[in-house]
C-alpha cells in the first residue's frame, strides 16, 4: 500500500505523488491531510524519520497511523 509504505518512510514526496483521482476511486479521504502534512515538513527543511507506522484494516477499511520526527 503507497500510503503506508509513505508514513513508514517518513517520505513526504510520495505522500504529494498521491494520485487524485485514484484516492477518491478508492475513497482515500485522507489524501489531502496527508498532501498538508507532507507540504509541511518539506517546507520545514529537516529531515525527518519514522518512529512508528502501523496500519489497521479492520473490516475492510485502512487507517493510518504514524508517527514522525526531525532527525537530529
């Protein structure tokens, strides 16, 4: 899963390749928070790393959860 492997890598330019169009197709209504959160942290200037990413599908839906911070 993009999305996922985006939060786990802490890679805020795959996060802003999210595809439109395919986000809402598959009903992804965290695309666009996802697009704010990684046009912040590449305004930031930073570096930043993982410390945690999971994702749950519990009946069938995805949610994200992850956890971000600078690298020092």
């Amino acid at each position: 899963d993009a999305v996922h492997a985006a939060l786990a890598a802490a890679d805020p330019d795959a996060l802003l390749a999210l595809d439109v169009d395919l986000a809402a197709e598959l009903g992804a209504a965290g695309r666009a928070p996802w697009q704010v959160l990684a046009g912040v942290v590449g305004a930031d200037g930073r570096r930043w790393k993982s410390v945690e990413a999971r994702q749950l599908v519990p009946f069938g839906v995805a949610y994200h959860l992850a956890v971000w911070d600078p690298v020092r």
